[in-house]
C-alpha cells in the first residue's frame, strides 16, 4: 500500500472521532491492551508524562516536550487530532513519523487490526508505543484523547501526571458538571506518582485532593507556587506560542518539569527549558495557536473549540487594533455553540472606535459539522454572512480584507486543519 491507501484503509476500518463522534469512542483498556499485547507491551518499555485536560493539553505537551528536546533527551510526542497529516500525531524530537513506518506498521498489524477492530485513536496509540519503543526514545510525553480515567491512553505508567484544566467538554461522556468531568480526569493520578493541576479550581480542588490522597500521590497546584511562577517569568524570556491562555500553559508546563526534575531520573536547568520555550513550535511542529499565517492582511488561526478556550480567543480578538477583523467561523454539533456565540465579539463590544467585526460562518470538513446557516441563526446578529464551503469563506475574506485589516480562523479544529494547508507559512517538519 501507498502511505495515502494507508490512511484510507484505516479511516475506513476504524470509527475515528473527527469523522462520527461518539460512535468512535470505545471506553475501557480492553481494546488497547489486546493490541499492546500483540505488540509485545510497548508502553512498558517507555517513560512517560501523562497529560489531560479540557483545554491546553497539546500546548502544554509541547512546550514539556520542547524543554526535554533542549535538554538533549530523545523525546517522543503523542497528541491528537491531527491539522493536516495523520503523523503530526506521533513524533521524535519534533519529526513526524515517516510515511514508510506507518504503511509497514499497518500491512504488518492489518490482520490482527481487521480482527480486533480498536478505534481510530487505539491503534494511533499503538502504533505511538510501538514505534517510541523501537526507537528507543529516552521519554515520551503521552496526551490523552478523551477523558482520562477509561482513556486507551490511561494503561501506562507515567512517571508524571498533569491535569491543565477543567471546562464543559464532552459532557456526553464525562459528567454535565465540573466536578464529574474532574474525577474523570483525574483518572490518570496513579498510585505513589506526581501530579500537577495546572488551575485550582474551587468546584474541582478537592476532586482533585482526594484522588491524589487515594494514591498517596504528591500533588502540585501549578496557579499557587509564587515562587515557581517567578522563576518561571525569570527564565521563559520568548515563547513562539503566543494568545493570553498560553501564560497559565508556560506556568503548568514549568511546574510539571519543576516536579519531573525532583525525581532524580532528568537532569536540566531553568535555562534549558526557557530554550524549549522560546522554541517549541520550531522544535516540536505545533502549530494552529495563536498562529500568524499572513502579515497583510493580518491573518491568525487559533484550535480553541469550546466555551472555555473560545473565552480567551475572543478576549484576544478585542485586543487587536486592526479596523476590520473578518472572522471565518465554524464548529461541530456536539460543542456548546450556543454558550461561544455569547462569547465571541461584535461592534457593541468593541473597546476600540471605528472598530468592526465581520463574522463569515462555514462549516468544517466532518460530518459533526454544523452547517453555515445553523451558524448565522445561532448568531442572530448583523454583519455576519453564511459561505458553506470554507475555502470559499477564506477566498471571500481575503477579497474584502484591507491590508491593514486581520481574518481570524478558528471555532473548530477542522477548520483551522482544512485552512492551515492552504498556507505556507511555518510548514511541519517532515522526513
């Protein structure tokens, strides 16, 4: 097969979550634990950083990977979804996975995966194992998918837990308050191991003190060490991730490596991860936050998809001081659209005079989609259009955009993954 059959094959034979949702989410380690076993149980010859959270765990996985990276450690690095190639989920030291691993991965297992029939993201997790422990990697920081407590991921055994945030996400699954929703994160806290909550939280605090007293596990709330924080501001310096939310991301990330290093097995300074900060999207390939894609006009796409991410994008928004700020916007049917509406900006909430926003909805490329009209209803306001198709919606903004105006892209990671490739930018780093 052709690395492009290969990913055709596996999107066919596996539900995966972008393409039908909930129908795609297989709770529980069976699955996973079949197929590790088959592998000959990669995830026990890896060191790991487990990370989950509603909002910022691939950002935070990247900056822990970029500061062990500085380091000099072989780093891996699994994170999902994907914005444009399949294999920005599984990476070494900032390099995808090379197409040739993944088809020979994948005609080697077929048998067994027509067999065993894991979801998409089980065997994305598996082949991530394996080939980590093929490679060798010195650690791998590992994120969750959905949840954490009956997430594929949940079978290792890190030497580090981390737990960024907890929103309204995927209530569906994980409870319909934050409390339930934090005591499936919290699933991940194993027994006599460190964790970091990177935001202390007054409904989800003791969910979260509880678990780690079960598991006589050290906890660290990352938003109450003063002392971690000032050091962290002393030795950040640049960070290529910008947006007001990466700032608590920088402070769970420095925590997490702060209780990495007291461990005894990783030895770096403060100065190795101000370098893997002020480099990450260099060094790991992240990509979609906060990201400039174009100068004139100013054009930023950003992956925040709920309420609890949408919060800061829009505070973002009102920053900018371009006179027209054309929005491309699009979400899925299972996120709180309603709740982002109220969110996001227009004219009357402009801090700026002679300050515009143009809203053009569309509808990402996945079936959970909702379609650009449901998007202008829910709007309800004026100075918005529909554009089902959104390359079309990108070409419109781009036609009325001045030079000195910005488009921002984003509500959907679909969105931004369908758009970034018609930008060059800041490519992947590829093999």
């Amino acid at each position: 097969m052709t690395y492009r059959e290969t990913i055709a094959y596996l999107y066919n034979a596996m539900p995966a979550f972008h393409q039908v949702g909930g129908a795609a989410y297989k709770p529980g380690p069976d699955n996973i634990l079949a197929l590790l076993g088959e592998l000959g149980n990669p995830h026990t010859r890896v060191r790991t950083i487990h990370i989950a959270g509603t909002n910022g765990k691939g950002s935070t996985s990247h900056l822990i990977a970029a500061a062990l990276q500085a380091a000099g450690y072989r780093t891996g690095l699994y994170t999902s979804p994907h914005l444009v190639d399949f294999r920005e989920r599984i990476r070494i030291n900032g390099r995808m996975i090379p197409e040739t691993e993944v088809t020979a991965w994948v005609e080697q297992q077929r048998t067994f995966l027509d067999r065993l029939q894991p979801s998409f993201f089980e065997m994305s997790f598996g082949l991530a194992m394996d080939y980590f422990a093929r490679e060798q990697v010195d650690i791998a920081v590992i994120e969750t998918g959905l949840g954490g407590r009956l997430d594929a991921t949940n079978v290792i055994s890190p030497l580090l837990s981390v737990i960024t945030n907890i929103g309204m996400d995927h209530t569906e699954f994980l409870g319909n308050t934050l409390p339930q929703i934090a005591r499936e994160k919290a699933g991940i806290i194993k027994p006599g191991t460190p964790c970091v909550i990177g935001e202390s939280h007054p409904a989800t605090m003791n969910v979260f003190l509880k678990r780690a007293q079960e598991c006589d596990a050290p906890i660290y709330f990352a938003d109450q060490h003063e002392y971690l924080r000032r050091t962290r501001l002393r030795y950040a310096g640049e960070c290529e991730l910008h947006g007001l939310y990466q700032e608590q991301n920088l402070q769970t990330a420095f925590v997490a490596l702060y209780a990495l290093r007291n461990l005894r097995i990783f030895q770096f300074s403060n100065l190795q991860i101000a370098e893997g900060f002020a480099h990450v999207c260099t060094m790991t390939g992240l990509r979609g936050r906060w990201e400039v894609l174009k100068d004139k006009p100013l054009v930023i796409c950003d992956t925040g998809h709920n309420s609890h991410g949408i919060s800061y994008v829009a505070r973002q928004l009102k920053t900018l001081n371009n006179p027209h700020i054309w929005i491309v916007f699009g979400m899925v049917n299972d996120k709180d659209t309603d709740v982002v509406m109220r969110l996001m900006p227009d004219d009357n909430q402009s801090p700026i005079t002679n300050h515009h926003y143009h809203y053009i909805f569309t509808r990402p490329n996945t079936h959970r989609a909702r379609t650009a009209e449901e998007m202008l209803a829910l709007w309800g306001r004026e100075g918005a259009i529909a554009i089902e198709d959104p390359e079309e919606a990108m070409r419109y903004a781009l036609e009325h955009a001045a030079p000195e105006d910005a488009i921002f892209i984003g509500g959907s990671n679909y969105l931004v993954g369908q758009l970034l490739s018609t930008f060059d930018q800041r490519p992947t780093t590829n093999d």
